[in-house]
C-alpha cells in the first residue's frame, strides 16, 4: 500500500481512554510493518502508524475486514515479526523478551497443532516450552482438558478431534502458563452458535480473573457485548478505537437519525452540513453499522486518492 | 543493503574462512579417504559419476551391477560401450582388482580381434599392419591400468598383468621384466610368478641374473610349500650353471 | 516416523539381500561385499533421512505453521532450531544405529555359516572388523549432523519444502564430488578459482572410513577427531547461519 493519504482524522477516543488511571497491558507506538515487494525499492505497507494502548484487565476487540492488518499486528505482538517502525510493550516489555511472551497466551486462528499427539501430549509440549515442572504441568493440563470438555479425548490424537474440540484445546494451551494476556485470534471461527456463545461467557470469565483479553472477531454483535473497548482497522490503519460507548455515540458525542425527509430534503441538509465544514455521518445504531460506515468511507477516501 | 544479499555475503565470507581453517584437518582426512572408497576418475563419465555419489556406500555394489551390464555389452563387441562402462565401474569402485585385471584383458586381448575379425586373427601376429593393431590395445591396457589408485598398481596380479601385457602383447621384454621385478619383490608373490620371471630373464639373454636370482629364490622356499616344486627350481639352478659356464 | 520405518526396513532389507546375492558379487571378498551393502544403507539412505527429516522437522513446523504457536511462548528462535536440530541428528543416530546392528548381525551370521575357515583364512577372504564398521557408522553420525545443519539453513530460507529437499541432496552430492572435482580440473587460474570455490562446500567423502573396517588402513585417535572437529565446525557454521536465517524470517 503505498502512495496513498495521510490517515483522516477520524474517531479516536484511545487517547481517553489511557486518561484513566490504570496500568497499561498493551501498548502499540507507532506501529508500521512494511513488506518488501519484488519490484525494487517498492514494499506493501500491512500496518501503517498504528498507536493503541490496551489497559489491564478490560477486553478489547481488533476488527477489520481481511487483510486490514489485524493479523501482521497480533504477529508483531506476539513477537513473530518485527516491526519496521514503532514499538511495542507487553507490561513495558518488548515481546522479543522471552518473559514478555510468557505473560502472553495465544490462540491461533486456526488450529497449527501437530496431529500425531494427543491432547495430553500437545499440553506436556507447550507446558515444557513454558518451563512448568512435571508435577504442576499434569495437574494443570488436567485441570484445563477437564475444563473445556475434553477430559475424554484427552488421550485421543488431535487428528481424530473435531473443530470444535480443537478449539477448546487451543483455549487449554493458551491458558496454560496462566497468562496476564490472551491474544484471541478469531476464537469462534469454525465455531456453532453454541460454541461461540461459550466462547463469550470464557472471555467475560477471563476478565473476572483479572486478565486482558486481545480479540479478533467477525462476530460483531459478540464483540459488542463481550469488549470494554475496540479498534477498526483498514488497509493497516485505525480508523477507529475507544470505548463501545464512545463509539456508538451514547453520551455527549451522540448523533440522531434523521426521519420523515424525501431525498432531496435530505440533499438539502447535507449541502448545508457541508457548507457549515461538517458531514454527514451515518448513524451508529450498532458496532455493525459503524463498522461498515467507516470500512467503506475509507475506502472511497482511498479510490479516489 | 536486503537481507538476501546480506545473507550471502555472510554464507560466503563464512564458508571460505571455515573451509580455509579446516583445510588442515581435510587434507589429513582425503589422504585417508583415497585408500578407501572413493571416486577414482570421472574425467570420462562424470554426468553419471555425479548419478552415483549420491549412492554413497552403495557405489561398490552399483559398480558390480556397471560391470555386469558391461558383459552384455561385451557380447556384441561394443567396444565404446564397453570402455565406457569399465570406466565408470572402475570410477565407482577403483578398489577392485578383478575390474582392473580383467579390463585390461578385455582390452588387450579381445577387442584387437573385434578389430580384425575373427577370421584374421592369426593377422594380429603375422602382418604388419595386424601387429600394429594388437600393440596399440596392448598400449592402451596398460594406460588402463595405469589409472589405478597406487595401492591397487602395487598388487602382485596387477603387476604381473602389466608384465604380461608387455610381454605378449608388445614384446617388449624389458617392459615387462620391471614389472615382474617389482612383483617378486612384494611378499605375497606366488612361486610360479618367480618362475617365470626367472624364465622370462633367459629368454631376455640376461642367463647370469636368472641363475642369481633362482638361487636367492630357492634359498627362501619351504620344504612344506607344495607350490615351491624345489626340486624342480634346483635342477633349473644347476641347468643355468651349467650353460653359463658352457658359455663362457 | 513411517519413513523412518521404511527406510529402516529398507536397510535391513538390503542387508539381507547382501547375503543372497552373492552372485552379483564381483573381485570382492563376500564379507566385504556384505559390508558394502549395510555401508551403503548407511549412507544414502542415511542421506534420504536426513535430508526428509530435517526438513520435516523445521520447514514443516513453518509450512503447517505449527511454529506460530511455538515462538509464542518463552522460546528464542535460536532454541527452537537448536532443539530441532538435536531431534533432526537423533534420528538419525536411531537410524544408523539400527543398520549397524543389522550389519554387525549379518557378518556375524555369514561368518557363523562358514566355520571351517580359520581366522588367518577369513583374513585372507578379507574379512570385516566390527571395530571398523562401529567406526564407520559413528562418522555417518557425523557427516550426516552436518547434512542434517545444511539441510536446516536452506529449510530455515526456503519458501517450498521442494527447495529444502533439493538444496540438501544438491550439497550432499557437491560434498561427495569436492575431492574429485578439485583433482580433475585443470592447472591455472580455473584450479585455483575452483579450489576456492570448493572450499565454500564442506568435504563429505572424508568420512568414508570403510578401509578401516577392510582392514587396509589403520585408525588413529588424532585423525578421528580432526574429523569428529571437522563435522562439528561445519554442523556449528550451518546451524548458526540457519539460526540467522531464522532470526530474520517473518510468521
């Protein structure tokens, strides 16, 4: 992505939000990650100066539509690639630092687990690499392959687990090392609507324990019910992040729907909105709507750039 | 500067200063390596000498398989398909006497009369022309031969191949007398090889060295050692006594 | 592990068709044509397990992408291809291991069904120490480590497992040629430009040691391990610049 404008300024209510008093789990600086392309000199820019802070203990949702930059992000988070600018800190640490990561679960977007072990075994392979001792490591895994539904097939090979059942053992080796963190890379895709109704009362209980829950979702309506606060990507920048009421224009910044006008009414008021240096913005009656408003509004920003 | 170009110039500069520090330790072990299985020669078949140093250990066995397709080829008198199947084999496995020996044999002794034709066989020692043929693949034995590894030339029935190649092949008896020296020189040299040697020397002229040499012969043999025929080496020491001093 | 399996069973399979095909044997003492077969198990299908499992093990992890998960945690890039490797070089021991046992049998066996012969006789029919052939095996361990440390710098770089795999036989193949290449070209600037050239590529025929199991070479501590130095400088050089490679890939 290049050649393009400089980001409009749009709703940013993050800068609130850090306002409040509270330890910061997550904060991004500037973050831009740039790929080289084959073409000399030239390069794809996947995020480009995105700056977020996410407090402890509060759930927020990363939304964009595909190739928005979600993913490039919750990689550079996790440490599995390296900005080309900006920072990153995990508790005021840099996730190249091995004990950043060990405050980091992580549940990928797919299940990239090797299917020759068992569920037992994939949580005594984690649990090493996280340097549990043996005893505490069984007892652990237990306790989470019983938590999630899984004591049965605990020793059954991942090749003969459901999607379902793969998901909920992503959710055991995420929570392993009991994480302060939990980078939720779309939880409930491949999910039923009862999987991923599950899946919002894991997360609202992860928050009671105290955790920080990182979300990236298309189940917008969950997002909205289940995060504190959200960020709306596109073409790797954010066009949008602050609390869902900010957002959705609930208090002082709230805006109304405009009824009972024919077309050329409705014109009228635009021109003069316009006129007065504003716009016409179409009503956040939900994170949905806003969603796709905002999605769409940049990309005409951008084709006609 | 990109990475890829980095990584390059690293992998380079790298690899070169590793290989110059362990040359040490690779010229030491190549020595070694040269006794046993390794690649002799691939100037004429290198294409499937590279086909074959993947085979690794297996390259003796494939060499086995190389020489018996040889045969097949033997059969219809292909001569460039033999030569090139006893190089590869001999380039797979340089170790083999057998594939030395009887490669020269083929060389020297059949492929003259694919030449020729069987019915001019005799031509081979008879016409000029003829005897020109069998010396050029009796020359060409030999340089056969000469490309064994040094531990493999230095084998008695290496040697005593050489030595008869020279002898009847080329008549040249003076060729073929270093070479029967150096082979009764070697510790496991069988009687009849000295013998002949001693037989060959008469037949060179040289009746003086032959008796010498005999009788150093003879002083080494066991009386257990069938293979000795000690009578029969004392009577030919008293023959050559006899006609030396006659001769004088 | 089924081509581990299968390569095993290869070996042994090869080993026992050693004994019986005897007939195929030409100019070599049988023992020594037996010892042939299980060397060259050894090392080509030793090669094909090191090559496939290394990068199995490290650009398979990168292709399923089961290494997101994996750096996700406390794990540096550099212990994961350390660890990698040291799973990549225990199979391979397995492996060797398993088809000296199975050579070591099969002498054993052929020597069992020819007891008229007297140990000055079998000396004679060339025989096969088991010293020898232990020896050759462990510097298989060795020349394969160093394989399996080539095979995981081009796996560490590669975009398709095809790349991995073909990188890896290429410089095993290059290694096994170094020597006769750098000896058939010719005087001048081409010898000295390829003798360059060559060193850039570690020497894998050095390790061939089967003249020590045939009797015609003698053994010595301080050869063997300049050779044991020689692996583990080359195997240090390719994983460190895999562990580069590593370092600056992105997931």
């Amino acid at each position: 992505m290049f050649g393009r404008p400089a980001p409009a300024e749009l709703y940013h209510f993050s800068d609130r939000l850090a306002l409040k008093e509270s330890v910061q789990a997550i904060e991004l600086r500037e973050l831009t990650k740039d790929f080289p392309l084959m073409e000399r000199g030239r390069y794809l820019r996947a995020v480009d100066g995105l700056t977020l802070r996410i407090p402890e203990n509060s759930v927020f949702g990363l939304l964009g539509p595909n190739g928005s930059g979600k993913s490039t992000t919750i990689r550079m988070l996790l440490g599995l690639s390296e900005p080309s600018r900006g920072e990153i800190r995990i508790f005021g640490a840099s996730p190249q630092e091995a004990e950043a990561r060990r405050r980091v679960g992580y549940l990928p977007d797919a299940p990239y687990y090797h299917k020759f072990l068992t569920g037992r075994e994939l949580l005594r392979f984690f649990g090493k690499l996280l340097g549990m001792s043996r005893s505490e490591l069984e007892r652990r895994a237990e306790e989470l392959l019983a938590q999630f539904g899984l004591a049965d097939a605990m020793d059954r090979k991942l090749g003969a687990y459901s999607k379902g059942m793969l998901q909920r053992l992503g959710f055991a080796q995420a929570l392993l090392g009991d994480p302060d963190i939990l980078v939720l890379d779309e939880p409930t895709a491949g999910v039923d609507p009862v999987g991923a109704a599950e899946v919002g009362d894991f997360v609202r209980g992860l928050r009671e324990q105290g955790k920080t829950v990182l979300l990236c979702s298309h189940l917008l309506t969950q997002v909205q019910d289940l995060c504190d606060a959200v960020g709306i990507m596109n073409k790797g920048r954010l066009l949008a992040s602050g609390s869902i009421d900010e957002l959705l224009g609930v208090g002082g910044d709230a805006r109304f729907a405009i009824e009972g006008l024919t077309g050329s009414e409705l014109g009228e008021v635009a021109r003069f909105a316009q006129e007065k240096g504003g716009d016409l913005v179409p009503l956040g009656q939900n994170l949905e709507d806003l969603f796709r408003s905002l999605v769409s509004k940049d990309d005409q920003r951008g084709g006609e750039a | 500067m990109n990475f890829k170009r980095r990584l390059l110039i690293l992998w380079f500069a790298s690899s070169l200063l590793v290989g110059l520090l362990t040359q040490p330790l690779r010229q030491g072990a190549v020595a070694r390596a040269e006794s046993g299985e390794s690649l002799a020669s691939l100037a004429d078949g290198l294409g499937q000498g590279i086909t074959f140093a993947a085979l690794g250990g297996y390259r003796t066995i494939a060499a086995n398989f190389v020489w018996i397709s040889m045969y097949g080829d033997w059969r219809y008198r292909l001569k460039g398909e033999v030569l090139e199947k006893m190089q590869l084999a001999v380039s797979l496995n340089p170790d083999s006497v057998y594939f030395w020996v009887d490669g020269s044999r083929i060389i020297a002794n059949d492929m003259p009369v694919w030449q020729v034709g069987d019915d001019l066989m005799e031509s081979l020692f008879e016409s000029e022309e003829g005897i020109a043929i069998r010396k050029a693949y009796g020359e060409q034995a030999l340089a056969f031969l000469e490309q064994a590894p040094r531990a493999v030339a230095q084998r008695v029935p290496v040697l005593v191949e050489k030595a008869s190649i020279c002898w009847q092949r080329l008549a040249d008896l003076d060729r073929a007398l270093v070479y029967f020296k150096q082979a009764v020189e070697k510790e496991d040299v069988p009687n009849h090889i000295c013998r002949v040697y001693a037989e060959i020397l008469v037949k060179n002229g040289e009746v003086k060295k032959a008796y010498e040499y005999l009788k150093s012969h003879y002083a080494g043999l066991s009386d257990d050692d069938r293979t000795a025929l000690k009578p029969f080496v004392a009577r030919r020491i008293e023959e050559l006594k006899a006609k030396l001093e006659s001769g004088s | 592990m089924r081509l581990f399996l299968l390569l095993a069973v290869s070996g042994i399979v090869s080993l026992v068709g050693g004994l019986y095909f005897q007939e195929f044997n030409l100019g070599s003492s049988e023992l020594r044509f037996i010892a042939d077969f299980g060397f060259g198990a050894m090392t080509l299908l030793g090669s094909i397990v090191t090559v496939v499992a290394t990068v199995q093990l490290l650009y398979g992890e990168i292709e399923h992408r089961t290494i997101l998960p994996i750096l996700s945690k406390p794990v540096s890039r550099g212990e994961f291809l350390l660890g990698k490797l040291l799973g990549a070089w225990l199979t391979i021991c397995s492996f060797i291991g398993i088809l000296t046992l199975a050579l070591l049998a099969a002498l054993w066996i052929r020597q069992w069904q020819m007891p008229d012969l007297g140990e000055e006789a079998l000396l004679e029919q060339g025989a096969v120490s088991s010293s020898g052939v232990l020896l050759f095996a462990l510097m298989q361990c060795f020349r394969l480590m160093v394989l399996a440390s080539v095979t995981a710098f081009f796996s560490a770089y590669a975009s398709s497992s095809l790349f991995a795999v073909f990188m890896g036989f290429f410089v095993w193949v290059i290694g096994q040629l170094r020597g006769s290449l750098d000896a058939q070209w010719g005087e001048g600037i081409g010898q000295s430009l390829l003798k360059t050239l060559t060193l850039l590529i570690p020497d894998f025929r050095i390790f061939d040691l089967g003249a020590y199991a045939f009797g015609e070479a003698e053994a010595s501590l301080v050869s063997l391990l300049g050779l044991v130095l020689y692996a583990v400088v080359y195997a240090a050089l390719y994983g460190s610049l895999a562990a580069v490679v590593l370092k600056n890939r992105e997931f």
